[in-house]
C-alpha cells in the first residue's frame, strides 16, 4: 500500500502540457493573428486613405507638400496643388516656389521681387491671392501701370534665416531679382533658445539632416504587419511612434536640446544667442549687393499671447510668452540696426501685431497680409519707380 504522503504529493504535482497540447495552442495563436492580420489589411486597403497608407509605410521623396534638399533639409515639393476645406488654394509652381509658374529668366524691362522667409511670408493660411506676395504684386502693378512686375514668393514653413540664406545662394541668385525681401525673426527663437547654442544653428538642425529617414524602422514593421500599423498609429501614437518626427519641418530637430521652460527663461538671457541671425542676415544683405539685388528688410509681427508652435512646449505660459515677446522684439531691432548699417530699407510691421491682423502669434489672417503688402509696396515703390536704384 501507497503511502498516504507519496499520495499527496502526487496530488499536488501540477501537470505538465503535453507536447500535442503545446502545439494546438501555438497554431491557434498563429491562426489567431493570421486572422487578425488579415482583418486589419482589409480595414487598411478599403477604409484608409492610399496616400496615409504612403506616408506610414513607405520611404517617402514627398511628404507633406515637401521634399528632400541636401542644403537647407528640404523645400516645397514641386507642382503640388491642393484646396483645403475652407476651399483655401495652395499651388507650388514647377520649381518649387509657391504661386503659379513664371520665367526663370528675367526680361531686361521686368521688376522682380522675391520676398524671403517662413510660414508668414509663405502664408499658411490664406489662399493663393490673398499672400503678401500676391497682394504686393497687385499694389505695385496699380501704382506702375507701365512697368512689367513679377513677385516671387520664395517662404518656406520651419526655415530660419540658416536656410533664407542657403536658400539665397542655391536659387534665388539665379532668378536675377532687382530686390528681395528678407522676413525672418521668429523661428529664430529656436536655435536661439536651445541648448548647446552654436552660431551655424547645428545645435538646433543638424546639417545633412534628413527627414525621410524618420521612423524608418516603423515603416519597415508596418508593411510587414497592418494589424501593428493599426494599434500603432490608427489614432493615439503608441510605443515612441511619432508622426510629428515624420514630417520635414520637424524631422531632425535635435529635440535633446530643447529647453524645459525656466530653461528658456535662462537662455533667452543671454545676449550672445542672437549672433547666428546677426551673421546670417548681413551675409544675405552683403550677397544681395554684391550680385546688384536691393536687399530689403522687415521685422516680424509677434503677438506672444496666441503664441503657438511645435517645437517648445510652454507649460508656465505666464512666465515664460512675455520672454518669447522680448526676443522677437530684439530680433526685429537687431534686424533694424543692421539695415541702418548698410543703409537699406527697413520695413516695421509692429502695428500688424495684434488678433485684428494676425491667426495666432506670427501668421495672417487676410486683412494682414494686405495690410503688410502695403507696407512693403510703400518701401519698394519708389526704387521701382526710378527703374530700380540699387545701393552702391
């Protein structure tokens, strides 16, 4: 006979699966996600739009209304045209600038204009013909009647004066203008409040950053498994997926650096951050008349209270917007001395800083855009009138 103890161990003894047992359940689990695999590809092909499916799977050359440049990390994609649902239209001509199509070689008798800069000169929110560029081409053809005008709105959304002037030298020259206009101060504050401060903005964009390497290695999972895209990336972003580090204007920021906000409050106190825009804007003015080009410059209208932005989180918005205020206002008056240095026109559009003109902190709305063309067409005007006097 047993003993009682051998018996109550063997009852205690848990049961070890079977190898059968072990097999079934790995292939229903297999059989399980093969189905839910196969579910997620069908949602994805017939519920997703093909152009989203793009952009989370694939290795993409345009992205965004952008594409890749080796200089300044990228530009507007060519040929672009999209309408958005306030029937807003957005067109990028052949070669990238936005607006309709022009000759890249500049008649003897045409006036031309490129205004240079971000998201404001850009317009981010107006149609074609409500931009400053537009508008000012109006004024300007109302107040010349006889005289060939062109203006080319040459701004692109996340640049700093880094790229205005890259963007100066790679393309702009070429075009031949009698006079460009440089609106930066802004995005300035970026590299200018990150850490590890360095006068080429390396701190803030690496050079030879590119974008299109962003979240490659989500890409390469997701066309392996939809169902993963899908838990990913269908709404919330999941597991350090990010579509914002998908997107050129964000794509290689160097995000170690961005300041917390008593850290921008500290930065923003030093005098020596502004020595990038100082080197940048008078190397743009300096090329601009070396090459015969009238350089003009403007301020940038600021309103710190609807400040906005992907780049710095503000969490201490009393504190910290009133810094952001003065360092914008330091840009501009920076900007203003050194067109008083080399004796060129200054534009100032501090009264246009204010919700009857602007969207949020820097953008405008229509009645801005118009409101700043005049003021640029008052300064330009009379140069276009004495068949284009340029400084000596």
């Amino acid at each position: 006979m047993m003993p009682a103890s051998d018996i109550e161990g063997r009852k205690r003894k848990p049961r070890t699966p079977s190898g059968g047992a072990l097999v079934l359940a790995l292939i229903s689990t297999v059989l399980s996600l093969g189905f839910l695999e196969a579910g997620a590809r069908f949602w994805v092909t017939h519920r997703w739009e093909p152009d989203r499916v793009m952009d989370l799977t694939q290795r993409s050359e345009a992205l965004a209304g952008y594409v890749f440049d080796s200089e300044t990390g990228y530009r507007l994609e060519p040929g672009r045209y999209r309408r958005d649902s306030k029937e807003r239209e957005f067109r990028h001509d052949s070669v990238g600038f936005r607006g309709s199509d022009f000759s890249l070689t500049k008649d003897s008798s045409t006036y031309r204009v490129v205004i240079m800069g971000a998201s404001t000169v850009y317009g981010i929110y107006v149609s074609e013909d409500e931009t400053s560029a537009a508008q000012l081409l109006s004024q300007l053809e109302q107040r010349n009647p006889n005289r060939a005008i062109e203006v080319i709105n040459a701004g692109v959304p996340g640049w700093t004066s880094r790229e205005t002037l890259l963007n100066l030298r790679q393309r702009v020259l070429d075009l031949s203008p009698d006079a460009i206009v440089v609106v930066d101060g802004r995005n300035e504050i970026f590299p200018e409040l990150f850490h590890q401060y360095a006068i080429d903005y390396g701190h803030y964009r690496p050079f030879g950053g590119d974008f299109r390497e962003a979240n490659a290695r989500y890409r390469a999972l997701f066309r392996f498994s939809h169902l993963t895209m899908m838990i990913v990336a269908a709404r919330e972003e999941r597991f350090g997926f990010s579509r914002k580090l998908g997107h050129p204007v964000y794509g290689y920021i160097r995000w170690e650096n961005v300041p917390d906000d008593p850290d921008m409050i500290a930065n923003a106190a030093n005098r020596d951050i502004l020595t990038g825009y100082q080197a940048n804007l008078e190397a743009i003015i300096e090329l601009s008349i070396a090459n015969g080009i009238l350089p003009v410059v403007s301020g940038i209208p600021f309103d710190a209270n609807t400040f906005s932005t992907g780049v710095l989180a503000t969490d201490d918005r009393p504190m910290v917007l009133p810094v952001l205020g003065d360092l914008v206002a330091r840009n501009n008056h920076l900007a203003q001395e050194i067109a008083d240095k080399f004796s060129i026109p200054w534009v100032d559009p501090s009264e246009l800083s204010s919700p009857q003109y602007l969207y949020d902190d820097c953008h405008f709305r229509p009645e801005g855009e118009a409101a700043f063309a005049v003021l640029l067409a008052n300064t330009i005007d009379p140069y276009v009138k004495s068949i284009g006097t340029k400084p000596r």
